[in-house]
C-alpha cells in the first residue's frame, strides 16, 4: 500500500477529478448564488388595439401612451418588449416561440378609462373596471412563464397604480367622496385577465428539456459504453491475429449507436406519450424521427471525445454535457443565464435539441417555431462529428501500425 501511495502517478485521479469540481463549481454557481435572476433582454409581446377616445373634440390614445411608457421605462433592458398591431399578430410571435408572454391592451381600453373615470368623478353605481390581458406562453417552462408572469403582474401592477393617483387627484380637487364600492374600485381600477396558451395534456412546459437531456445523457453514456466494449473486442481479436482495418471498428461502433438510440427513442415515446399520456401537436412518427435524430447527434459528438481523449473522455464529456443541460434554455430561460452560459449556448448542440423538440409538441413542429435552426444545426454537428470520428480513428490506426512495424523492426 505504501508503495503505492508513494507512487505519484496513483493520484492523478484525485487531483484530477478535484480540477474539474472546481472548475465546475466556478461555471455554475453564479446561476443559482443570485436571489433574484440578472434579467436581460426577456422578449414579451405587447399588443396594442386600442382604438382611442375623443374628450371635448381632442382625440385621446392612452393605450399607445402605455406602449411609449413601458418602452421608455427602467425595465426597458430587462423586457425586450415587442410589438404587434392585433391579438392575432401578437399570439404568432408566441406561437413562433419568439416570446413569453404577452399584454394585450383592448381595442375599448382608452373608452373603458374615460367611462370609468366620470363614473368615479360622478360616484355613480355599478363602475366597471377596465380591462387588460395578460398571455402566458406556458411552452416556455416553468421558470420562464414565472417570470413572464411576474413581469406582466408589475407592469399591470404600474399602470394600475398611476391610473389610482390621476382620479385620486381629480377627486381631491373637486372635493368629491365615493362610496365604499366605488373606493375599491378606485384601490384596483385595472382588472387583469389571464390566460395561458400552448398548454397540452398532462404537462408542465418541461417536456421538452426532459426529452433532450435523455438524449444527451443516451449520447454520452451510451458511446463510452459502445466506444470501450468494442474497443475491447478489437484488443482481444488483435491478439489472436486477426487483422481488423480501424474503420470496420468506428462503423461497428456507429451501427451499435444506431441501434441504441432507435431503441431509447422508441421507448422514450411510449414511456412519454403512451404511458404517462403527455399531449402533443405533432404527430408521433415525427417526434420519433427527431429523437433518433438528436441522440445520435449527441452520440456521435461524444465519440469525438472518446477517440480522442480515450479514457480521460469522461472528465472533458461529462462537464460539457452538464454545460450543455444548464445553457439548453430548457430548464432556465438563456436571457437570464451568465454570459459564459449564453455563449455555450450557440455553440453546444442541447439548445437546439430542446428547441426542436418544444417546437414539435407544442407547435406542431413548424419550422418558424425553431424547428429549422434545430435541424441544421444538429445536421451540422452530426456530419463534422462523424468526419473527425474518421480522421482521428485513421490518425490512430496510422499511428498503431507505424509503432508496431518499430516494434517488428527492433525484435
């Protein structure tokens, strides 16, 4: 034992494996060491169909004087806020998952205040609140709608509020009283219909990400598996002098990926769709297809690093693969991730697996939905994948054989 622990090779594993947890430990830390999240550039949809009002002859807008405000405001970097002219255009940017959420100010609105505020001036009966509606795009996850929600609550929240101090001031002025009805009304003027979309059965917005990180964790784990099992094969057969050409190997390991990955998506869409009865709007061939897909992308990204890392691959694998799931915007939305994240994010292909796959649930998987960048891009790194998985297995192969005719050549 004590030779051993002399030796100073025999702990390489530790210092090793204690680099990478603090490495890992510096990457991730700053997304959850913040009590409230560093909200930049959040897209949310604001939908203008106000169609005004006239007071004595003047035409009067206060739903674009809520738009320019909210624009203009402190909040403005945090909420990248963007405009359609109608609800149908609005709830295409959602349904393009392009945003959120979205603040729909009705075409009455500027009618609705104006009635509202002689109805408080007058302290008539029966005084309507006017209305606002909220849309949150349920699609985008947990932790995302909870912003939106929030957000959208603030904003309401605003506007409410400086509706509350302008007839307050009317009222002080001309000396007027209400009613206890009316004061409650006068107290939350604005009332706030919300309603969520892109919702399916039996889900919470996290489908999606669950799907992708199967697929990235089937990609990782199952090529280390494959890459070392045949590798083993291809050693023993070695031995027993059999010639066998390096790339029958590589092929051998790509046809056992296949398999492995067509089996873990079939069983994936029955777990998923069949048995805990998830919904979703594409049908389930296409979901299939783009499982396959995905996890032999993932696969082959990983047999990269296996070829060329060999039994190191793990250590630089597995901290790229949690990188990928953090900087994915499946379980946190990437506007709010550090940049380092956000950087990862277009360069690692989880984010696109995730994507792909919210688009194909959620919005039947059109290509506007995010659908296209997710198929070429996971094309792009499934072809660069599978050529340098050649490149370096012939290097390798090349190399093997110049040491064993040195070998030849010494004997």
């Amino acid at each position: 034992m004590k030779r051993f622990l002399k030796t100073k090779s025999m702990w390489t594993p530790v210092w090793m494996v204690s680099a990478l947890m603090i490495i890992m430990a510096v990457i991730y830390i700053p997304i959850f060491s913040k009590a409230t999240p560093n909200v930049q550039n959040f897209p949310i949809v604001i939908i203008n169909e106000d169609e005004g009002g006239k007071v004595d002859g003047l035409k009067i807008d206060m739903g674009k004087l809520i738009s320019t405000n909210i624009a203009s405001s402190k909040d403005s970097t945090a909420i990248k806020w963007k405009t359609a002219s109608n609800k149908e255009a609005g709830l295409a940017i959602l349904e393009d998952n392009k945003a959120y959420a979205a603040l729909i100010i009705p075409k009455n609105y500027t009618k609705s205040m104006l009635q509202l505020q002689g109805q408080l001036l007058q302290n008539k009966k029966h005084t309507k609140q006017a209305e606002l509606e909220l849309i949150v795009n349920k699609a985008g996850g947990q932790f995302a709608s909870g912003i939106a929600q929030s957000s959208l609550q603030a904003v309401a929240t605003s506007i409410s509020k400086s509706v509350t101090e302008q007839i307050s001031g009317s009222l002080n002025s001309s000396k007027s009283t209400l009613s206890p009805e009316n004061a409650l009304v006068l107290a939350n003027p604005i009332q706030i219909n919300e309603k969520n979309i892109s919702v399916v059965k039996n889900d919470n917005g996290m489908t999606p990400f669950i799907l992708a990180l199967l697929c990235m964790i089937t990609g990782m784990m199952g090529s280390q598996m494959v890459n070392g099992y045949v590798d083993s094969m291809y050693t023993a057969l070695k031995t027993h002098g059999m010639k066998i050409k390096k790339h029958a190997v590589l092929n051998t390991e790509i046809i056992f990926g296949i398999c492995m990955t067509a089996l873990m998506s079939i069983l994936l869409v029955v777990c998923t769709f069949a048995v805990y009865n998830v919904g979703h709007t594409a049908n389930l061939l296409s979901i299939l297809g783009f499982l396959i897909f995905g996890s032999m992308t993932m696969f082959m990204f990983f047999q990269v690093f296996n070829l060329y890392f060999g039994r190191w691959s793990l250590l630089i694998a597995f901290p790229i693969n949690m990188m990928g799931i953090f900087a994915s915007g499946g379980p946190i939305p990437i506007n709010i991730l550090p940049s380092v994240h956000q950087f990862f994010s277009n360069i690692l292909p989880t984010h696109y697996l995730v994507d792909g796959m919210r688009s194909l649930i959620y919005y039947d998987g059109r290509m506007a939905s995010g659908m296209s960048s997710a198929l070429i891009t996971l094309s792009i790194f499934f072809v660069v994948s599978v050529v340098l998985c050649y490149i370096i297995s012939q290097v390798k192969f090349n190399k093997d054989n110049r040491n064993q005719s040195e070998v030849t050549t010494a004997e």
